[in-house]
C-alpha cells in the first residue's frame, strides 16, 4: 500500500484521458469511467468529477474532447447514488464531507462554495455485486480527516472488506474514504524530493484514464 498525505486545500480533481504516467502529476487515478479499449482515451466518465477552477473547459487528447467536469454518477440517462467525496469552503478553511449523490446538483443543493467533487462508491457490501466485492484486486481509495487528504494505492490485490480493515488500521475512518476506480485502472504517480518523477503505475502503467486525484503543489 502506497500513501501520499496531503492537506485538503492541496487536493483538485483533473479530467486527464490519458496514462497518470503521460502527466507530470503526483497523483491517484480517479473515478469509474467508460471506454471502448483501455489503451486510448475514454468516452466519458461514470463518477462525478468537478472543480470550482474547469467550468466549462474542455481537453483534449489524441484527438478525442471531453468537458473537464463531468456531472452524474452513471450516466445522463442511468444515474446511480453513489457515495462522493465533497471538499468546500467554510470560514476560509476547506473542509471534506461525503453524500450519497446521483449528479452534481444533488451536491450543490447541499453544499456551498464546493471546491472539488470526486465521485466513487463506498465499502458497503449493498454498494457491489457479490464477485467485485471478494474479488482481490489492486484498489485506489481516497480518504481524509479534519485537516488532510490522504491518496492511497493497494500494491497488491485486496478484496473490498479487506481494504476497509486496511485503512481502519492505519488509524482512518472508512466512513471518511471513497473508493475509486480499481484493478488495471490503479495508478498513483510520486515525484522525489529532487523531483524526480517516480511512477508507480500497477497493472500496466499505460492504462488511460477520464480522471484522477492529484497534489496541486509540491506537499
């Protein structure tokens, strides 16, 4: 298991449709997602993925252009409550919360001056289908407590009960995490202190991804 810790205000959700290795990002892999191979851009996301910063941008890669924010959790048409991260604003200070939400509406009727919200799913067994839920599998969980952001990669397969015993050991509430997407989709890239790029990449490094989670500065 690979941890960067970070403060809540270093955190920023960034549509990428790239490998984490093809950015100069210190990062995690971000939400669920679709895509017609895994070795070109995806089609669209399928979790929640907004900062106050990309409204109404888009990017563009190998040809393919997406919006930067993407707004439900599943699809326009087929959107599924999902627990999500919510970072925002409050008194000068970001602080980190979650919900059950279908789409970014959902959050903004609950929540003012959001910064980021990052969309996955919870520990909950009702949350997964029988095999997904025992399946080991490397997984990306993105977790916080009152002041810090903490992105974590499993390095080896774990099933879902399983990272949930793992993070609790490390001294953090599960209720204050989301898993993210996992398996091939696992990636966490981290620079040196003489800032040299080191990727950490499991299950093929050149996965392509919609999103990730990443440290806006150096921590």
């Amino acid at each position: 298991m690979i941890i960067i810790k970070t403060k809540l205000d270093n955190i920023r959700t960034e549509t990428i449709l790239r490998p984490l290795s093809k950015t100069d990002y210190t990062g995690i892999n971000g939400g669920f997602f679709a895509a017609d191979s895994y070795d070109e851009p995806p089609t669209e996301g399928r979790s929640i993925a907004y900062n106050e910063f990309d409204e109404g941008d888009k990017v563009t890669y190998k040809g393919r252009t997406l919006p930067e924010i993407y707004e439900y959790n599943g699809t326009a048409k087929n959107q599924k409550s999902r627990k999500t991260a919510v970072l925002y604003e409050k008194k000068g200070t970001i602080k980190a919360d979650y919900m059950y939400a279908r789409n970014l509406d959902d959050v903004k009727a609950r929540y003012d001056n959001i910064t980021n919200v990052i969309g996955g799913t919870s520990f909950a067994e009702s949350d997964w289908s029988p095999l997904a839920y025992q399946l080991p599998t490397y997984r990306t969980i993105f977790a916080w407590d009152d002041t810090n952001a903490y992105l974590i990669a499993f390095t080896d397969p774990v099933t879902v009960p399983h990272a949930k015993q793992s993070i609790e050991f490390i001294g953090l509430d599960p209720k204050n995490a989301i898993v993210l997407d996992g398996s091939g989709s696992t990636s966490i890239q981290v620079y040196d202190d003489g800032n040299q790029k080191k990727n950490y990449c499991f299950y093929g490094e050149d996965r392509y991804l919609f999103n990730i989670v990443r440290v806006k500065k150096d921590y």
